[in-house]
C-alpha cells in the first residue's frame, strides 16, 4: 500500500501510539502500519529509538504520507534535519479536545506538514511556474511580487495583466522584482477573465497558477501545491480557503466547515478550491481553454470547465494562504463580512494566519 496525505484527518479519534523497529522494519505498535484509517485516527507516533543504527526509510515512508511523528531525542546517527524536526515536541503543547475549533489539531497539522515537505522526493531541476495575476490596484502589486519572489523550491515567472492601469503605475514594484515579469495592459473594460488569459498567453513555465493581487501567500505555497499534485496526482490542484483576514474588523478567522455546516476538508478530491490558489501544467491549461473571459465567477466557471474536460482536482491543505476580505463591493467575490464571521470556527484579533506562513 502507497500512503499518501490524501485523507488526512484534521481532528484525531486516539492518542499517540509508539513506532518501534523490529524484526527488521519499522512497525506501529498497535494499528497495522497498512492500515490507512487506523493510521488516520492517531493523533501521531512516538518514536521508540533502537540502540543500534537503522535504515530511517520507513519514518521516511510515514513522514511523507504526514503522519505526525514525534521524539523525545534523537540517536546521533539520525541526520540533523529530520532529528531537528523529529523532536520539536512544540505542536505537543496544546491538549485536544475533539472540536473544530481545537488548536492543537491545527499545530498537529502544520506539524504533519513540515514532515511531507522534508521527507518530499528532491527533483535535480526545480521545476518553473509561471504565476498568472491581473490587477487593477497598483498598490497592491509590490507586495504581490515580493510573495512571489520569497517561493521556495521552485523557479517561477510573472505574467502580470494591468488591468485599467498604466505601467508606469507600476514600474517601481516591477523592476524591483528579481523574478522575470512580463506584462499586457488591458483597458477597464475588458472582462477580468480576458485579462488574465492575455496574461498567460505567454507563458512558458512547465504549470501555470493564478495568483490574487491582495492575499497572503507563504513561502512554499507553490511548492506545497506541486508536492500535492505529485501524490494526488491531480490535473488540477488548489488549497482550502480556510484562513480570512477581516480588514475592516481587523479580524482573522479560519473556516472549517461551509455555511450550510457541512465539513469543508482538506486532502479530498473536490470541486471547489480557493480561486487565487488553481494551480496546473500549462498544456492541461490550454487543453481546457483558459480562463472563461467573464467579468467576475471566472475562478468557479474555470474549475466547472475543467472538471467538464475530465480533469481531476485536488484540494490540498489551506495552512499557506490567507484571503484579504473586505468590504464586499471590492471583491467579484461578494459576501458580506458577516458571513465569513458565521463560518468561523476560530477567530483572532489582528492578522493571525498559520505559523506556515512564517508572517512577520
């Protein structure tokens, strides 16, 4: 059996259990290691050291399928990095109490994601994006590519559509950019989905992503969605829109469920993900027609296309993203404030994403 984090549980039915070696191999002390739902309902696995030196594939195998694993201390035979991630108990610190709104299940999870990025398979050749963003709000744009700029684990190009705007609007944050950016103006007129069409038409990078002029984006968000679509093995991949930041409120809520009180998971084969967050290669881009040359729902009438042309699409983990919300009339997507406090099952004042995001 392949484990993968596609069905990772984000709230645990049981405590941690021991991984030990024996017999040549690691093994769970208790659930079959093959058995994917026993694995899903712990809350993680304490690691039982050897005294002699062992081969760490099998922690290896877990860590990338993001088991939460843990260790009190680490033999001097284990490398640095995974000893160093191994025994930071921090995510430990926080009692679960089996809701939505447990914080300890949210450090478990970003926990469970350092462990899938270390234990991710290295590529010889960082693979390029080109990163797709139309925008009309020039003083949006030096924080766009500062974000795009700090990407880990992937090389990536701009592809900016100016939408209404000049580029001289633009020209500081532009050329301030180390990233190679090219862009099109396009008048205020044109719909929003052609901008970004005209955008991507010169795209040259092995995926194509959309990116949002006003969210947050942490540094391995574009890595952690090709990591994604290499285990899922998606057309189609973008993460949970979880985390919101309120403007006006100066409030950050996450969401784990839809306003109709159904779940809203992560790891799941789905027909929704966060708009500013679609990522794919750029032949299965072409292959379902770019983007739909509508004026707004161009994220949602895009993944209705291509889930039309077969593709298959993945929602990954949602802990590397944060959308600016506010008021309604500034987003083609337009739901009042009030709604996204309706939703939330945590709230903090201030801008509080994930600890992934690595936010000042």
């Amino acid at each position: 059996m392949s484990l993968t984090p596609c069905g990772y549980a984000r709230t645990p039915e049981k405590g941690l259990a021991r991984l030990v070696w024996r017999a040549g191999a690691w093994v769970v002390d208790g659930p079959d290691d093959s058995d994917e739902a026993a694995l899903r309902a712990l809350r993680g696995l304490e690691i039982a050291w050897p005294r002699q030196e062992v081969p760490l594939d099998g922690i290896m195998r877990l860590a990338a399928a993001g088991v939460p694993l843990t260790a009190a201390d680490a033999p001097a035979w284990v490398p640095a990095g995974p000893a160093a991630l191994l025994t930071d108990r921090a995510w430990l610190a926080h009692e679960p109490d089996g809701t939505a709104r447990c914080l300890a299940d949210l450090r478990r999870e970003e926990h469970s994601i350092r462990l899938r990025r270390l234990a991710a398979p290295r590529h010889p050749a960082e693979p390029l994006v080109s990163v797709v963003m139309a925008t009309k709000r020039p003083e949006f744009v030096a924080s766009a590519l500062s974000q795009m700029a700090r990407q880990r684990g992937v090389r990536a190009e701009v592809l900016l559509g100016l939408h209404g705007i000049a580029f001289e609007q633009v020209r500081e944050a532009v050329e301030g950019c180390p990233l190679p950016v090219r862009w099109v103006e396009a008048d205020a007129g044109v719909p929003f989905g052609e901008v970004l069409n005209r955008a991507a038409a010169s795209a040259g990078g092995d995926y194509l992503t959309k990116w949002d002029d006003d969210d947050w984006y942490g540094p391995d968000h574009l890595s952690d969605l090709l990591l994604a679509a290499a285990y899922s093995g998606a057309d189609v991949v973008g993460v949970a829109g979880e985390f919101f930041y309120l403007e006006p409120l100066n409030l950050t809520i996450r969401r784990t469920t839809f306003a109709s009180g159904a779940s809203y998971p992560s790891e799941v084969w789905a027909d929704h993900v966060a708009g500013g967050t679609i990522v794919l290669s750029r032949e299965k881009f072409r292959e379902i027609g770019g983007f739909p040359a509508l004026r707004e729902a161009v994220d949602r009438e895009f993944l209705k296309a291509a889930a039309a042309a077969g593709a298959r699409i993945y929602r990954t983990h949602g802990l590397g993203y944060v959308l600016r919300r506010g008021l309604s009339a500034q987003h083609t997507w337009r739901l009042p404030l009030a709604h996204f406090v309706k939703v939330a099952a945590n709230q903090w004042h201030g801008f509080r994403p994930s600890l992934l995001m690595e936010a000042a």
